[in-house]
C-alpha cells in the first residue's frame, strides 16, 4: 500500500485529490495539510510514501517546504503540484529534490499512475515542459555571483553586501558589473528579475516564476 500525504490549500481541490487517490485499491491518503508550514511537520510525523505538494501553498512556500523535506525524510518523495508550469518553475522544484512535477487538472487515473511511479523510484514530468526546460536559457552566473545577486536582491547595499560575504567593496562591485553584462541587464533590480523568471534566483514569490495560484 503506498502511503499519501496531500498539501493543497484549496478545500474542494484538495479534497477532489482524497476522494480520486481513495478509490484506488493500492494508494491510501494518510494525511492532509493546508499550509505550507505544516507540510514538513506532518511528513515527519505521518511517513507518507509521497507527499503532493501544492507549489503556491501560503506560508512556506511548496518549493522551500519540498527542499526541506527532502533532507529531513529523504525516503519521502515529494511531487509538486501547479497550476501552471513553466520551464523555470520546473527547474526550481527538480533543483530542491522533487521527484515528480504535474499541473493540478491532470486527470485521475494519471495522477494515481504518477504516486505509483514516483513511489517505485522513477521520477515524473510532462514530457514537453521536459523539452522545454532543456531549451531554456542557460544560467550563466556563477555560484558566488548568484549569492552577491542573492544578497543584492534584498535591497542591501554594496557595503552590506560585502560585510556579508566578507568581500571587499570594490570586489562586489565588479561582480555585480559582471553579473549586469552576462545576464543583459542594465540595473541591479533588472538583473534580479531576470534572474529570478529564469529561475537561476531563488524567488520568494511563486508569481515571478510563472505560477498562479488558484484563487
């Protein structure tokens, strides 16, 4: 019997998802969470097979809450769910250690044959967002230039910046030089942005990766 844990914020899609997993004879839900700062929680307690996690769950965001799960309950498999996918979206849920990435309108029978196949070891994603996501713009930035850009991102200055990654000034500057050129940006808050749609930057905002919300 594969165990299920199911995070969805929104009551009826979250209770249609029960209902259809319920009637299949080897999947059994075994939990449910409706905020994104329940779902580690509750994994740890419950030791779902899989969990479903919502992308754009308030709270601790589907991304982040899947990271963290990832490396407190590795034998759990999270499958992130959306309500549109984009290739940066993808990227960013393959990057925090989801095993599958499907859209919410999937239908039944699918969805139970992804917690079969994602229970089993295999790894599970739309073929053509896939493709998509090969063909996507490379990251051209560097780890340390993403922790400057990460850093700048919140509105520090240069010198915070540099007190922060004990750099020198004149250091953070010509990364952030370096990283307006490679991305194409003229301003740091462009570069952000350009950044972070291309999901090279960790967003806060499921929005600016190309996610809705249901709502």
């Amino acid at each position: 019997m594969i165990s299920v844990l199911i995070a969805e914020d929104m009551h009826l899609v979250r209770g249609a998802m029960v209902a259809l997993l319920s009637m299949e004879s080897d999947i059994k839900v075994i939990g449910e969470a409706g905020h994104g700062d329940e779902v580690v929680h509750s994994c740890m307690q419950l030791r779902p097979d899989v969990a479903l996690i919502d992308i754009g769950l308030p709270g601790t965001d589907g991304l982040t809450a899947t990271a963290e799960l990832r490396h407190r309950l590795p034998e759990c498999a999270p499958v992130i769910l959306t309500g549109l996918a984009t290739p940066a979206a993808l990227c960013r849920a393959l990057d925090a250690g989801a095993r599958g990435f499907v859209v919410k309108d999937l239908p039944a029978d699918q969805l139970a044959g992804c917690v079969r196949r994602v229970a089993a070891g295999e790894q599970v994603v739309d073929p053509e967002l896939a493709v998509a996501a090969l063909h996507a713009k490379r990251n051209p930035l560097t780890t340390r230039e993403l922790e400057v850009l990460g850093v700048a991102a919140e509105g520090a200055p240069v010198g915070e910046i540099a007190d922060r990654l004990c750099l020198s000034g004149g250091t953070v500057r010509n990364y952030l030089a370096r990283i307006l050129t490679k991305v194409g940006a003229r301003t740091r808050v462009e570069a952000v942005k350009i950044a972070r749609q291309a999901g090279w930057l960790w967003s806060e905002d499921p929005a600016e990766l190309g996610v809705i919300r249901y709502r």
